[in-house]
C-alpha cells in the first residue's frame, strides 16, 4: 500500500541541543495529536541523529541522515556511511537533495551509487528530483525529471525499487517562499508514477512521491490532496514543530 509521509529536512540547522529539544517537542506534539496514518520522519545534522533516535518514540517517529557516502568504510575523511547512519539509529536517507547537487557536485551516476548503497544497509531513501527555474522556462523540466529518475533508479531490482521514496522538489520552490501550485505538482508527480510504471510495472503504485519547497501549514493541504501526492519533504517548516503537526494533520 502507498505510505503517507511527511518528512522535516532539518538542514544544517540547530546546535545539539537545540536539536534534541526540536525532537522532543515533535515527538510530544506527535504523539498527542498526529494523524496515525503518517509516517513522521525528522533529519537532523548527524550530530544529532543518534540522541534524537533514543528520544522520540520509535514507532511514530523515524529518523533520517541528510546524505551518505558512496563508499562503504575506509579513508573517506569527513565521510559518514550508510551503515553508519542504520548502526546510529536511522531508517532514511535523503539523497540528491538539490542543494547536494548544486553546492556538492552531486550527480545522477553518483547518486545511482548511493542509492544503492543505502538500500544495501536498510536505510530507505528518499531520493529528490527537480528542475531548476531555467528548466522550467525553456520547458524542459519533464526531460530533466526523466533523466534524474531513469539514470538514477532504473537498474535497480524489482524487490530495492520497492523501498525507495520519492521526493520532487522543484528548485525554484525551495527556500523561496514561492509553492508549486497543486496542478504543476500532480502533473509532474503523475509524470514521474508513469515513468515508474513503465519500467517497474504496478509496484509503482505503491511508490511514495513527496512534494517538497516551501510547503507550510496554509498550502499543504491543497498539496496532499492531490492523487499522486502522498505527503511532503518540508525545509523551513519542519524547524517549527506546531507547523510540521500541522503539516502532518493536512491530510
Ligand atoms: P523548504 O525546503 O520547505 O524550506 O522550501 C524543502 C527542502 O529543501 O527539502
């Protein structure tokens, strides 16, 4: 069955404890008062990851790294591996986030190996594609989408295809302030659910697709209401904890 899910992608945001103190009062909040039907995911930086782990209830909130390394273990210096984040406590993994792509160089042939490499340590990931605003002007952001989950996703088996969720984030969305309306992100959604379908078959049905850039308490909704919308990838938002229940509750 296709998962609802809302994930806070915490950035390099929060000291330690400011942190912690962000898990727990999410984690109060959720359990008080979360639809049940949502799967409630926080990325902290990993400082954090292994505290945040032990402070939430495991059964209502996951945790998530915001990247992984292409490699196992060994002389990767600054590098933290999948294996790492899974012995550390998390579930997920956000990779291709545009910001990895733009700042870090990130790209499809490396993020097809990252994937894989998350999956092979049991972290779920949650793999981001989006065109950036030239894209979307010259009209070529159905190709760039295209691109990113075929190069990146297309040769994995039947049985990791499954696992994996997806997030669209159209660049120009994030950070800006300025939303998808719900049309564009169900049309591009529904793009991405075809293309899954014609390679994978009905288990793209089941796929999770995220939307995420600027999504908030006053537009999720509208968002999640969507066929192809199955719960959000939420920057700003996700730092607040009453605007990320009530992002959750948007269903
Ligand atoms: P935003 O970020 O909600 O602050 O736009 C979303 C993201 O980058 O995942």
């Amino acid at each position: 069955m296709r998962k609802k899910i809302v994930a806070g992608n915490w950035k390099m945001n929060t000291t330690y404890q400011e942190g912690i103190d962000l898990a727990l009062e999410i984690n109060k909040l959720v359990i008080e008062k979360a639809n049940k039907d949502v799967i409630v995911v926080v990325s902290p930086p990993f400082t954090h990851i292994s505290e945040v782990n032990k402070v939430v209830d495991n059964d209502r909130v996951f945790v998530a790294g915001q990247n992984c390394a292409t490699e196992t273990s060994g002389a990767y210096t600054g590098e933290i591996s999948a294996e790492m984040l899974w012995s550390a406590g998390a579930d997920f993994v956000i990779l291709g986030h545009s910001e990895r792509r733009s700042y870090y160089g990130e790209t499809n042939e490396l993020l097809k190996i990252k994937v894989k490499k998350a999956l092979e340590f049991n972290l779920t990931p949650i793999y981001c594609v989006g065109e950036v605003l030239a894209e979307r002007e010259a009209n070529n952001h159905f190709d760039v989408i295209k691109e990113q989950t075929e190069k990146v996703l297309f040769d994995l088996s039947k049985d990791d295809f499954e696992k994996v969720v997806i997030a669209y984030e159209p660049v120009w969305a994030i950070g800006t302030g300025k939303t998808a309306s719900p049309e564009q992100a169900q049309e591009i959604h529904k793009f991405i659910r075809d293309l899954l379908v014609s390679k994978f078959g009905e288990a793209a049905k089941n796929t999770s697709i995220l939307y995420g850039g600027s999504c908030k308490p006053s537009n999720a909704k509208e968002l999640f209401a969507n066929a192809d919308v199955d719960g959000g990838l939420i920057g700003g938002a996700a730092l607040n904890a009453n605007d990320f229940l009530a992002i959750i509750n948007a269903f």
